[in-house]
C-alpha cells in the first residue's frame, strides 16, 4: 500500500516513509514421517502476506488464534528461519537475505516484546543484566557504571523506579511490572521497529491500558513504529493508526483504523467485530455468528480460504481457477473478496486492484 493511500486518522505517522514493505510472506513447516524423516506435507502457517509499515505508525494484526499473526512477527524478525517465500524490506535491506554482521547490526534496528512478561525474561538475571545486556552486546555502552545509569534512564522511561528495582529479579514483580521490564529492553537499543506480539493478552484489564498508554507515549517520543498483533479489537482499536485482519494465513482486509471499524466490508471482519461486547445494556444487538471451525492449514480450502463459513459464499468463491480479486472500496481500504461490489445486498463503490489475493 503506497503512501498516498492510507487516510491517517490519528497524528504521528509519516505516510511518505515505509519503514517495512512485506511482500508475498509465506513460510510453510513441514511434517515429517518415518525413520528417514520423509516430508508427507506443509503448515502453510502464512501464505501469502503483503503490507507496510510507516514511520510512526502502529500497524494492527489481528485474527483468530492460528491464522498466522505471530509467524508473521517472528519470520520478519528471523527468529524462524528460512522463510518459505517472499520479501520483507527494512528500510530497502532485504531481511532474508543478509547474514553476519549486517544481521547483528539490523537487529539492533528491529526489537519484539513477547507475549508472556515472565517467561520472556530470564529468572536467574538481575533486571540490570535484563536490559542492560544487549547495550553491552552492540557496544552502546563502554562500561557497567554507563550501562547502569542507561538501564535506570529506561527504567524511568517506563514507570519503574530505577534505584529500587534495578537489582531485583523477575519474580518479584507483578505481571505489569514484568512487561514494562520487557518494553525496557526492546528500547533499549533506540528501534525504529518494535513487533508486539499481543503484549498485553497475559494482563488485567486496568494494567492493559496503563501498557498501551505507554507504548503509545514511547511512540511519540521516539518515533518507533509498531506491528501490534492482538486478539482483543478493542485495544486494537485503541492503538492503531491502520489495521489488518487476518484468515487463514492470509489477509482478508486491510484499511485506516476508522473505515475497517466504521465501514468493514469482508464477511469475516464484519463477523469478529459483531463480536465486541458493547457495554450499553440498552445497544441492539446484531451478532454474525461464524458456524463451523477454522480450516486446517495443512491442506487450506480452494479458492476464498473463508468459504467453507462465508453465508455469502458461492460456486466461484470455492474455485482455485477464479483468482480471489482485490477491491479497493476507498483510499487505503482493500478487501480480498470476489463480493466486494456487494455485501448483504448493499452495493459499494470499489476498484478492482488485483485479481489474486496474495497481492493485498
């Protein structure tokens, strides 16, 4: 998605400057069988991803729990390894095809904070070791007096107290604290990327906020970009400037955070977010329930991968040899639907872009 198409709705992002272009994302895990470990198929875990990230800006992945959201952090970020297929571009260096030195200097530039705040940090380290060992692996620091006064600036920077906990270990702190030690340690080494995978899932609803408020705040302050996968809309809602919905290994819509929200377009985006408790009592309620379970990745369906609990869906819709089109309803919004002219008998102004859906 080119700059000129994304319809920004809330302040900070730079349109004109892609941080990260993915292209045709793919990795597959093999299953093996048999003494000789023989490959008897693939989990095309993600099958085909295109999308960008902007300067400033919080990108939102979402989908259901297997659609492929974290292999999609985790293979940008190389911690899976070999991608199956594809191209992801970090600042115009292909991230899949560097090694050595250029690899140890990009992931400094690229950082992640994990889904489970303890099993994340090391329990035998001090909270100074934490966060304060990547500053003396990358050489940011030229001693530990330096590397301990870095580690309390950061400290501070996330609401700890940074002569209290400096010296303490991960257990005892709370679950909060324990992710404000992680949101520590992947700034410490100033990134231009941070992929969160759903950072505050593992938290209590009072401290998500406080999380997210604070991701918010080191945003504006240090220009990071974010690719933020979560399962709660909500907080999606809340954090991203633009968000996209994943299917199956693949992206079913993307757009602005206001027109996805506003104005959803495929069956299954308008499903998850019929799903989103409204806590007015007296609200109608329009539910979508989805009938059936996700689909195996192991042998995917043909044609549209949500036919199989699309109420929409249609002889062609099942059809490998009917490439799934891409509609652009507006600027920025794009929906990998062959009904995306018209949904539930409403028609809408869209413009066919592509005609395979890996292209979105």
């Amino acid at each position: 998605m080119s700059a000129t198409e994304a319809s920004p709705t809330k302040s900070g992002p730079d349109y004109s400057k892609v941080v990260l272009s993915v292209k045709g994302l793919k990795k597959w895990f093999p299953i093996k069988k048999g003494l000789f470990s023989r490959v008897v198929g693939q989990v095309k875990a993600v099958d085909g991803v295109e999308f960008d990230i902007h300067a400033g800006e919080t990108l939102g992945l979402v989908g259901e729990s297997g659609c492929g959201k974290t292999t999609v952090g985790r293979t940008i970020l190389r911690l899976l390894d070999p991608v199956t297929a594809g191209v992801a571009e970090f600042q115009g260096q292909d991230v899949f095809n560097i090694q050595g030195g250029d690899l140890r200097a990009l992931r400094r530039r690229m950082q992640i904070i994990f889904q489970d705040p303890y099993s994340s940090l090391n329990p035998r380290m001090t909270v100074e070791s934490i966060v304060g060992e990547a500053l003396t692996v990358h050489g940011m620091v030229s001693g530990r007096k330096e590397r301990r006064e870095r580690v309390q600036e950061l400290l501070a920077k996330v609401g700890l107290d940074p002569i209290r906990h400096i010296s303490r270990y991960p257990h005892e702190f709370s679950g909060g604290q324990r992710q404000r030690i992680g949101i520590a340690r992947a700034i410490a080494l100033e990134p231009e990327l941070i992929i969160c995978d759903e950072p505050v899932s593992a938290l209590d609803v009072s401290i998500q906020a406080q999380i997210i408020n604070l991701l918010q705040k080191l945003q504006e302050e240090l220009n990071i970009s974010y690719l933020f996968i979560a399962h709660g809309l909500s907080v999606v809602e809340h954090i991203s400037h633009r968000v996209a919905v994943m299917y199956l290994g693949r992206i079913a819509e993307i757009a602005d955070c206001d027109s996805l929200f506003g104005n959803p377009v495929h069956p299954y985006t308008r499903a998850l977010l019929s799903a989103i408790p409204n806590p007015d009592p007296d609200a109608p309620l329009n539910p979508e329930p989805l009938p059936g379970e996700v689909p195996t990745p192991i042998n995917p369906p043909a044609g549209c991968r949500f036919h199989t609990r699309c109420k929409y869906a249609e002889a062609r819709c099942k059809s490998n040899d009917i490439p799934i089109p891409i509609y652009e309803i507006e600027p920025g919004h794009r929906v990998a639907c062959i009904l995306g002219e018209s949904v539930d008998g409403a028609t809408r102004v869209g413009e066919q872009v592509h005609g395979d859906d890996e292209n979105l």
